[in-house]
C-alpha cells in the first residue's frame, strides 16, 4: 500500500468538496485489490444505495489487507459515519503495514537430521541377482 498523509485524507475532501475522498476510495481500491482484496468496480459509488454496499465491500477489502488488525466493520463505521477523519485512520493503519518489513524466508532448506530420524535410506548396493539362480530356472519336466 502507498504511504500518504493520514491528515493530508482528512483534510483535502474539505477543500475540494468532497472530491479527494472518492479519489482516495478509488485509488487505495485498487491496491487493496491488487493484494488480494475482492472489490467491485469504483463506478457503484455513484448508485444510492448500493454505495453502502460497495463501502461494505472497501472494509471487508480493508479487514483483508490489514491481516484482521483493522475489523471490517469497524472500518465500514469509520468511513459512513465520520467520512473523511475515517479516511485518515484507516490510512494511518495501511501506513503501518506498509511500514512493517517483510517476514524473511530461509533462502535453504534445513536438511540436518540426527542420523537414523529423517535421514534417507542408504542405497542398495549388492549386486543383482545372477540368472543361474533358482528362481530364474525353467521348470524341468
């Protein structure tokens, strides 16, 4: 996720009548997506109705990317009721996992085994049986 201004997403809705926000809603959808989110098209804004729907849908997106740090629902509350200072929160929150380094994997894997526990079996390595050997004798009538 971008890191921006938690009071740059508060304030800038003010000064351009509400404008920033829906920027903001339509740009950090597309991230959210981007990692795995599921949300619909931006264009579901504009529908009364299921503009609560699709908000519904943003916080799922925003519990999802947060790893269940930020709840949907309490996301969801944050940005139908209290709008753009909402916003901020939950900016701040892709902030700091945006902040947060990545969970380093072991570039090997760990082969060591105490011997006889994981180990693999040793390789047969007596000869193969000859054709002289009974088994492999006609039958004598």
């Amino acid at each position: 996720m971008k890191n921006r201004n938690p009071i740059a997403v508060a304030l800038l809705p003010l000064i351009t009548f509400g404008i920033y926000s829906l920027y903001w809603q339509v740009k950090t959808k597309g991230e959210m997506n981007s990692l795995g989110a599921d949300i619909p098209t931006a264009w579901l804004i504009v529908i009364p109705l299921v503009n609560i729907w699709w908000l519904w849908k943003y916080s799922e997106g925003v519990e999802k990317v947060t790893a269940n740090k930020m709840s949907g629902i309490l996301a969801f509350v944050l940005l139908f009721l209290i709008g753009s200072i909402g916003g901020a929160i939950i900016q701040n929150e892709f902030n700091n996992i945006g902040d947060q380094p990545a969970q380093s994997q072991p570039t090997e894997p760990v082969t060591a085994a105490a011997p006889g526990f994981g180990s693999p079996a040793p390789a047969d390595t007596s000869p193969p049986p000859s054709n002289d050997t009974p088994q492999n004798k006609p039958p004598q009538a």
